[in-house]
C-alpha cells in the first residue's frame, strides 16, 4: 500500500478508482477529460468514470483538509 497527499494516475481504458482515506472530508476527482470534478466522502471508495472518447487521461485525486488516501485494487 502506498499513503499519497495527491495521486496522479494514467489511464488508458474505462477505470474504477478504489481508495480508502483515512477521513470523511472527502476527495476530489478529476477525470482528466473535462467533465465535471466528483467528490466522495466514503471511507472506502469505487468509482466509475465512462469516457466519451478513448486516449489517456490524466486523474488527479485531491483530499480536503489533508486527508491521507491508500490506493489499491
């Protein structure tokens, strides 16, 4: 497991993000194609993002207020 402030990920097909953080303040997401940034405030997170069109995207996941987030899956 790797503890990350901010997480930056490439992807190149239809992804589910899985996560847990260590707070419920939440997280911003942002797909990296222009739609709308989502926030989850679960602990334990899966999200899925449908984009329109293939290529790599950039996703940047931000936690409020210094929340500590562990990526796995």
């Amino acid at each position: 497991m790797i503890l990350l402030q901010k997480c930056v990920l490439q992807l190149h097909t239809i992804p589910t993000l899985m996560y847990k953080q260590d707070c419920t303040d939440g997280t911003t997401i942002n797909w990296g194609d222009g739609s709308a940034q989502e926030t989850a405030h679960d602990r334990e997170v899966a999200i899925t993002h449908v984009y329109a069109d293939p290529g790599d995207y950039l996703v940047t996941v931000t936690p409020v207020n210094n929340c500590q987030i562990t990526l796995y899956g």
